[in-house]
C-alpha cells in the first residue's frame, strides 16, 4: 500500500509537469499562442502553486523551445553570429550581419514591455477570459494578414523599420493569447513577406524574447533555493525541447505548400469554446 502510494504521488507529480511541457512544445512556434494554452493548463490543473514557482515552470518550458529553435535553424544562427562580428571588422554587406541587427532591433520594445510586466506581475495576466478573447481577436489578424499578397521572397535586405514594426508587434504577445509567433508572423505577412519567410523571422526572433525571460526566471530559481523545482524545470525543459524541434520542422513543412487558415480558425474555435464556458459558468475560474 505504501509502495503505491508513493507511486501514485509520483506520477500525479509528474504529470503536471509533462502535459506543461507538451502544451508548451506543441503551441510556442506555431500561431496559436502559448502562453494563453499555459494559462489554460494551469487553471485546469488547479493552479495553486506561487508566482515565482509558476512562472519558473513556465519559462522553464521556454528556454526547452529556445534550444530547439536554436538547432533546427543553427545555419542562420551561425550566419548571424559570423555577420555580426564582421560588422567590428568593417564588413557591413553580409546577409547575417544585416539579419542579426534586424533581430536585435525588433527584440527591444518586447525586452522593455516584459521587464515592466515582471516588476508589477499583473493579475490580468492569468484571466483565462483575457485569453479566450486575444484567441478570437488575434487569430482574426492572422486571418486578414494572411490574405495580403506576397511582396518580399526573402529576409535578405529586411530594412531596420520593417525590423521595428514586427518587433512593436511582438510587444502584444505578452497579453494571454495573442500568440507571440502569432502577432509577429501576421504583422511580416501585413508587410508582405512570404508565409515561410515570416514564421523564419518570428522563430529566429523567439531567440532573444524567451533568453531574456530565461535569465529572469533563472535569478528567480537560484533566490528560491528549491532543488525539488529545480529538478522540474529541468525535466520540463527537455520535454519541451523535443516537442517543439518537431512542431518547428512541421510548421515549416506546412508552410511550403499551405496557408495560416487552418490556425486562425483553429484560434476562433478555440476563444469561442472558451467564452461560451466561462459565461455559462461551466469553468470556475
């Protein structure tokens, strides 16, 4: 009887924490918002842990993603790297140098918006109506965004405003179910990049938002002392890893021959369901 016990409060232990990592895995680079699909878990998983716990387990799962975007597109990575230090060099022409600043410059309105968020924490942020109606609202903006025609085949020569207006998007992401891929996928293809091209510049500009969420969870995680979360975080992470490697390589597979309809309506349906069960009182939150 004592055996089984502890079986089953291991496995109710763990559980959680696989279905986070799996949401997370499955939902971070695809249009669909992530962080609005954790909000959702965490309120039908009871939720009763404490902030610091909470949004280390969630940013846990993202540095799991960030590690996974970082294989799947390790030649643009490198291209970046090798262009940004040419710049020092005087060698300003190269196409990863110029990709590189483009990243940089579009990560700086999201890195000054989370900062301000993390300092007040919120408690918006957790309101699964909040994320019922971004869904609806944002996978709306992808529909409309999706339906503009295609100017831009490449990345190549993207200029520091277009850079700018995707990363002014990338803000919003930060409201519960906007969908960060989402917002900064619909805000490329407004200004007329390819489908395949705009979900290669939204997952390359993943890099800096969720290393900047990484680094303040981390800080959080070494002040809790918590070797028993630590032990979760990581194993959350690994999951999260695997998961979104093969999310990324199937969306970009999509992405050749099919369009972001199926998401936006995935996201309609989604919010709809949502709304329909809090108004009613089906789900107590």
């Amino acid at each position: 009887m004592l055996g089984l016990s502890v079986y089953d409060s291991l496995v109710m232990g763990l559980l959680p924490i696989i279905i986070l990592a799996l949401v997370q895995g499955i939902t971070e680079f695809l249009p669909v918002s992530s962080s609005g699909h954790l909000v959702l878990v965490h309120a039908f998983l009871g939720g009763g842990e404490a902030w610091a716990e909470r949004i280390v387990m969630d940013v846990s799962v993202h540095v799991g993603t960030l590690f996974a975007v970082l294989l799947y597109f390790r030649n643009d990575v490198k291209a970046m790297i090798c262009g940004f230090l040419g710049w020092f060099k005087g060698d300003l022409k190269s196409a990863g140098g110029s990709l590189a600043v483009s990243i940089a410059l579009a990560s700086i309105p999201v890195l000054v918006a989370g900062l301000v968020l993390h300092l007040f924490k919120p408690a918006w942020l957790d309101r699964v109506e909040v994320m019922a109606w971004a869904t609806i609202v944002f996978g709306i903006v992808l529909w409309v965004a999706d339906r503009r025609p295609q100017k831009i085949n490449s990345l190549d020569g993207m200029s520091f405003v277009h850079a700018l207006i995707i990363g002014a998007a990338q803000a919003l992401a930060l409201i519960p179910g906007t969908s960060r891929s989402g917002i900064t996928m619909s805000a490329a293809r407004f200004l007329g990049y390819s489908r395949a091209e705009a979900a290669r510049f939204s997952l390359l500009l993943a890099i800096i938002a969720i290393s900047g969420a990484g680094a303040l969870a981390g800080i959080e995680l070494a002040e809790s002392g918590d070797a028993r979360l630590g032990f979760d975080a990581l194993l959350a992470g690994f999951i999260a890893f695997i998961t979104a490697w093969v999310a990324i390589a199937a969306m970009m597979k999509w992405l050749e021959k099919a369009s972001f309809t199926v998401f936006a309506v995935y996201r309609l349906i989604l919010g709809a369901a949502l709304l329909v069960a809090i108004y009613s009182g089906f789900l107590q939150l």
